[in-house]
C-alpha cells in the first residue's frame, strides 16, 4: 500500500510541475530552487523536471561522463555545464 501512496504523490508532483512550466516557463524542482524550464532536464518515463543535479541524480550519469562515453555520441567539453554542490544554508 505504501508503493501505492508513492505512486501518487509522485503523479502528484509532477502534475503541479507540469502546470507550473506551462503557465510561468519556470519550474520548482525537488531542490526547491526555481529555474527556467528551458534549463531544466525532463525524464522521458517519469516526466518529473529536474536541475542538473538531480537529473545526475535520477538518470544515474554526470554531463562530464557523457563528453567521451565511448559510444560515439560524444559532446563538446564546452558544452557541459559546471556546477557546485551548495548547502542549503548558502541559499537566501
């Protein structure tokens, strides 16, 4: 019952984050920190938005290990976005 409960919470979530983007072009992600939708990450299967971290996060892979993943799908260094971890007591 408990899975269940998840389930729909996480329907929940991305539901008010699915309206949110639609209606402002911005997004609160699991962070709390708001960002432009156009800088966030969507998963495919989940359709949750996430901030580079939390898409680290969730997909399991850092940008920096997709520059030269040996597939052949490789990006330019400079099109990976630095990021730092902050605390949340940085944040104003």
């Amino acid at each position: 019952m408990i899975g269940r409960s998840v389930e729909i919470l996480k329907c929940k979530w991305v539901a008010e984050q699915t309206i949110e983007a639609s209606k402002t072009g911005k997004v609160t992600v699991r962070s709390g920190h708001i960002i432009p939708v156009w800088l966030s990450f969507r998963c495919l299967y989940c359709g949750e938005y996430f901030n580079q971290i939390g898409a680290e996060e969730h997909f399991g892979m850092k940008r920096t290990d997709y520059v030269d993943d040996g597939s052949g799908n490789t990006i330019k260094e400079t099109e990976v976005i630095k990021v730092k971890r902050i605390k949340k007591s940085d944040i104003r």
